[in-house]
C-alpha cells in the first residue's frame, strides 16, 4: 500500500503508517455533501444505542471521561491509541450526556463532526464490539495479506454501501440494524439490508471489490474537486461509481503509470465524455504519458474547458474516428 491518509479505506498490516496517522486525521472534512443528509438531532441520543469515535480526530479531553471500549483486535493492542472506539449512549448519565452534547455542539460550529458514526442494534455490548473489531482487519483470499478496514470513517462508509452486495452488507452492519455517519452537510442513516444475519460471521470481498477500496482515496479527492469544477453534478453513488470506473481504466486501458494521471482521467471522462481520453487530439499526449516522458495531466495544460467540450461533441458523432 502507499502511504496512509485520511481518505483510504484499508491499509496493509502490520504497518509503521499506523503509528503516524494521527496528523492526517485531524484535516477538514472532504467533499461528501449526499441530497438525503439530515441535520444532527439531540434526540438522537436517545434513538440510538451506540456511537463510534475516532480518538485521532479529538482531544483527549473531549472523550476520556465518556463510557467507551476500544475497538483494538487482540494482534494490534499496542496500537490502541489509534483505533476508533465505541460510546454505549444508553450508560451515559444525565451529566455526561449533557457533556456530550455540549461537546458535539462545539464540533459542529467548527464545521466538524465529534462523532463518526451512530448505531441501533438489540446487541449487548460485548457482541457488538467483538464484531466491530473483527470487522476491522480483513484479510484478502487472494493472497492473504491482512488489512485495516477503516468502516469507522464516514469517506469509507458511504462508497461501502453501493460497494457491497445485501449478504456483504449485513456482515458489516452485524448486530447493527441502523447505522448512521455525517457527511459535510448532514447526516445519512441506512438500515441493513437483509434481515438474515448469523453472529460471527465475517465480511468476505471480491478481487474487483479490494481494487475499489485501493482507488478510493483517489474517489474521495476526485469527489472535493468536482465540487469545484461541476458544482451541478449531483454527488451520489452513481456519481462515485463512474469515477471509479474511469480510475479503472486509466489505468488498465489508457496504461497510465502514475496516479495523479489517473486523478485527472477520471475528473475529466465524468466532465465531458466517459471516451473522452480516445479522441484523436488527445492520443499523442496520452501515448507519452504511457511511456513516462511526460505527465498526462501536464501534457493537456494547454487543452481549456472549450476545448474539451467541443472533442465531447466530436465523440458523440457518429463518424468519428482515430
């Protein structure tokens, strides 16, 4: 894996990044605004049974006073000081709920979220934290690496939900029936998908599933640009869908080595035209690129928005060819 920040789903283990995440945890939100996000309610507290934290992107002072368990797999106990942790607001006495509140209030002003996730289930907590730890390490079948699945940050949570099939999603809501997560403006909240859960069962990805989650910081910081450059696009699932798509073949089909290239492809093929990257103009660019003479992305410095609305209409012609 490359190195760790904010916006990966998983990173390989064991690993020294672990250790220095902290600095890229405590950064502003990304662009995740969703249409159906709803505004944090105080009741909440009160509907919900749990909620998760993520200690790296608080002050001390602003949880250890809470009633909290570490979600630490057994293996990673060293490492407990950066694993995310998970609040029983049911055990939260009148003052400490006052507390909490209080805190999240002054979070939200910042324009931050205290908390990072808020969940329902009939669960004791024993069973819930044993499955919320176990869902944190993931090992690939392919090859038997194991990895940090960072479920606990709402960047990974919300692209997990279209990621996975119903039998994949109850495995990682477990005991959970609602799970809910903020987003720049709101909260989203979804409910597991199937009813048929069995305890202990472990969420297994495909091949095509792990290469998503590797390209999803890449997702994330395609998302905060096109916030930018099309404000009118609408950032739903599809939307994170297609870039991962056009991430996919920048650099299978396009043979692009460097990611940053990758960035660009995708931000541009979603712009303008999901070919964009085969019209006659841009093959020569692409072709040193390929070859590592020069950057994609610096190659088409030159190219500006009306130029590639314009090779965007070529594409839809009919005749059109290399």
């Amino acid at each position: 894996m490359s190195r760790f920040n904010r916006d990966q789903a998983i990173m390989s283990l064991p690993s020294p990044d672990l250790m220095n995440s902290a600095a890229s945890e405590i950064d502003g939100e990304s662009g995740d605004a969703l249409a159906s996000a709803t505004t944090f309610s105080h009741r909440w507290l009160s509907d919900y049974d749990y909620a998760l934290l993520n200690p790296l992107r608080l002050e001390q002072e602003e949880w250890q006073d809470l009633p909290l368990s570490s979600l630490t797999p057994q293996w990673l106990k060293e490492q407990s000081a950066y694993m995310p942790m998970l609040l029983s607001v049911k055990d939260l006495t009148a003052l400490q709920r006052s507390t909490l509140l209080s805190r999240i209030e002054t979070r939200e002003q910042r324009g931050e979220a205290f908390l990072t996730g808020l969940l329902s289930s009939h669960a004791e907590r024993p069973g819930l934290v044993a499955h919320l730890c176990r869902l944190l390490v993931m090992t690939r079948q392919d090859n038997g690496q194991r990895y940090l699945l960072r479920y606990y940050d709402p960047r990974v949570m919300r692209h997990l939900q279209w990621l996975l099939n119903d039998q994949q999603h109850a495995a990682l809501y477990g005991p959970a029936d609602i799970w809910a997560w903020p987003v720049s403006n709101g909260w989203v909240r979804n409910t597991r998908r199937s009813t048929e859960y069995s305890v202990g069962t472990r969420l297994i990805l495909e091949p095509r599933q792990w290469e998503t989650l590797e390209r999803m910081a890449l997702i994330n910081r395609a998302l905060s640009e096109l916030e930018i450059l099309a404000p009118d696009l609408p950032h739903d699932d599809m939307l994170s869908q297609r870039l991962d798509a056009a991430l996919a073949q920048a650099k299978t089909e396009l043979a692009l080595p460097d990611s940053e290239d990758w960035l660009f492809c995708a931000i541009q093929a979603v712009r303008f035209h999901p070919q964009i990257h085969h019209h006659p103009q841009l093959l020569e660019r692409l072709a040193h690129a390929a070859t590592r003479r020069s950057s994609y992305a610096a190659a088409c410095a030159d190219v500006d928005d009306a130029a590639w609305l314009s090779m965007a209409a070529q594409m839809n012609a009919p005749l059109l060819t290399a």
